[in-house]
C-alpha cells in the first residue's frame, strides 16, 4: 500500500501518523467502516457513508467532511494505490486530548487494507461458528471496541471455526464481525434491534424477499440450535452459509438449498452493481446508480 489519507490530506503509507494523545489510542473512542474494493470500485460505497455518519452521530463526533469529500478522498486513494482488489477502512477518531479522556475534533484516517476472502470449501461444505456470552456497547454503532472479537480470535482459529457469534444466555444478536440470519420452516429470520445494521445484510435482504418471506426480529438460543439453516454475512465472507455450531450440526450438517439461492442470487446481485458502478465512473453518489 503506497498512500493513505489523513485529515483531508494525502500521506505515504509508511508514513501516516497520529499523535498518542488522540482517544482512539487513549480510550479506543472512534467509529469505522470497512468495504470491500471490486475492480476498483468501492462496493456499496453510499450504505457504509451512511452507516459511518450514523455512527459518529451516536458517539457525538462530528464528521469533518461531507459525504461528497469523502467519496472524493476515496476514489482517489483508489487510484492513487492502483487498486483493483482489496479493502478500504475509514477510521473517526475522538481526537486529540490534552486531559486523555475529554474528546477534540475528530482525525480522520482512510487507509487501503490487503484482503484475504475466505476459503472457497467454506461455502460449499459451510462453516462453523462458537459462541461466547457477551453484549457490545451502543451495538448500532460500527466502534472500534472489538476487545472481546480479538481476545478470542485465537479460541475461533484453534476450534477450527470461521466466527464468533455473540448472545445474552437467551438472546442471539450478531458475530464478532457478521451479521447472522437463520432459515426455519422456510423463513428468514435475521435481527433488527441492538445489533450493527449490517451493509451486506440490508443486501442480502434485498435479494431475499422473492424467494422466502422475512422476519425481522430476535433470534433466541434455542431458535439458532434448531435452524434448518444459518447465515453469516460481512463485507469480507459475503453470504456463507453456516453448518456447524461449535458440536451441534446445522439441519443436516450440509449447507441447504435457500443458502445456496441465496448465495446466487447475492452474486448477482453484485454483479449487477458492479457493472452500474463502472457504468458511471466517478459519478457522485448523490445522484445515483
């Protein structure tokens, strides 16, 4: 990665700094948002620049840029680096703090990231996720507290799992970095409330509605272990169906025929936006696809 973008300002990659009184090291106080970079196009660029201000707005950081200057740094930093494939993260921070606890104005930091989509077999034999008990803060808010997904990467990888999905002792919320959604007696049932309003689920709900009816609601325990089918979606894994959950098989353990219309329909779905986006070139999201 040759450049970065910090502050409204182009920075070398190797180069790009903040100050050790900036709260998001001091207190892990910021927002983000990470997409996905498809044949240089950022994809769903307008939902993650919505989600970023919602997120600022809930921890009371005020964006420095609109959502104009912004789709412009990010373009930019796109052909700058040359990047066809791979990753961009915008990072808002609480700024600098002489006190290290009362916020200032807010930096902002946008950086390409290297991304290594998950394995091809996942999706055609499914994952397996474990579960930990655990509520995140302001759930709705994309925050840079992922303390609990990090400290157990280690247990994810060393059970052979693909995730971590959180819950409460009764209630099952979302992943560590995912969305989840099940499939019981021909319906999809994915949560609405006090979890992140995922980008690539808003997406995959979109694709859902002509094939199978949808529940918004929350999903229990005992709902998640029975599922005939489960389904974890981010920027990074897409649609990946879910057969194993920490012992327990998934329905038969095999991945069903709604994940795998699901999956298509997904796919072409963005391939679709894919070919809008190159359409338009550099077209301000403001007017449209």
């Amino acid at each position: 990665m040759k450049y970065a973008h910090i502050n409204g300002t182009i920075v070398e990659h190797a180069q790009a700094t903040l100050h050790i009184s900036d709260l998001g090291l001091r207190r892990g106080y910021g927002v983000f948002e990470f997409f996905r970079i498809l044949r240089g196009i950022p994809v769903f660029l307008e939902d993650h620049l919505k989600r970023f201000e919602h997120s600022a707005r809930l921890l009371e950081l005020e964006l420095p840029y609109s959502p104009e200057s912004l789709e412009g740094f990010i373009h930019e930093l796109i052909r700058i680096n040359d990047l066809e494939q791979g990753g961009l993260q915008m990072l808002l921070t609480g700024g600098y703090s002489e006190d290290a606890f009362t916020p200032g104005r807010p930096n902002l930091v946008i950086t390409p990231i290297a991304v290594t989509p998950p394995p091809a077999y996942l999706y055609e034999r499914g994952g397996k996720i474990i579960l930990h008990q655990n509520l995140r803060e302001l759930p709705e808010a994309k925050t840079t507290d992922y303390l609990v997904a990090v400290r157990l990467s280690k247990r994810v990888r060393a059970e052979g799992a693909t995730e971590v999905v959180y819950h409460d002792g009764h209630w099952v919320s979302e992943g560590g970095r995912s969305s989840l959604s099940i499939i019981k007696n021909g319906m999809l049932i994915t949560a609405r409330e006090g979890v992140l309003p995922g980008i690539t689920r808003k997406h995959l709900l979109h694709v859902a509605k002509p094939l199978l009816p949808i529940e918004e609601r929350a999903i229990t325990l005992e709902e998640l272990f029975t599922a005939d089918e489960v389904l974890l979606t981010g920027a990074t894994r897409q649609v990946m169906p879910i057969t194993q959950i920490e012992d327990r098989p998934v329905g038969s353990g095999l991945v069903g025929p709604y994940a795998r219309a699901l999956m298509e329909a997904f796919q072409r779905h963005l391939e679709t936006y894919l070919n809008q986006r190159a359409g338009v070139g550099q077209t301000s999201l403001s007017k449209g696809i």
